[in-house]
C-alpha cells in the first residue's frame, strides 16, 4: 500500500505540470495524443535523472522536511 501511495503522489503531483504544458503546444498539436504521452514520458525521464545525478537526492529531502 506504501508504494502505491508513492506513486499515485508522483503522478497527482505532475499533472499539471503536464497539463499546463500540453496547453502551450498550437491547438492542431494539442489534440494528439502523441504528444501527450511524449510531454509526460519526458517529465517522468528527467525527473529520474536528476533523481539519479544527484546522489542521496530522497535523504536530503526527508531532512529538510523534518527540521
């Protein structure tokens, strides 16, 4: 159930990030969903590799937030 939970927050809280961005694109772009899914696999891609190129990236959070 705790990994679910993770990942149902990861993708509440991109939402509309993606959202807003697919709004950007021209109206005859914004009605495929191509880019759609291209617009949210790029999110999920960088936010694993800054995820990944900053080490102890989770344990520094953990202690910001419990200060």
């Amino acid at each position: 159930m705790c990994g679910l939970n993770k990942e149902i927050t990861y993708a509440l809280t991109l939402s509309p990030v993606a959202m807003s961005l697919e709004e950007l694109l021209p109206s005859n772009h914004g009605k495929s969903r191509f880019y759609a899914i291209a617009i949210r696999s790029a999110l999920a891609v960088s936010t694993l590799l800054v995820g990944l190129a900053i080490p102890f990236f989770g344990n520094q959070t953990q202690k910001n937030i419990k200060r």
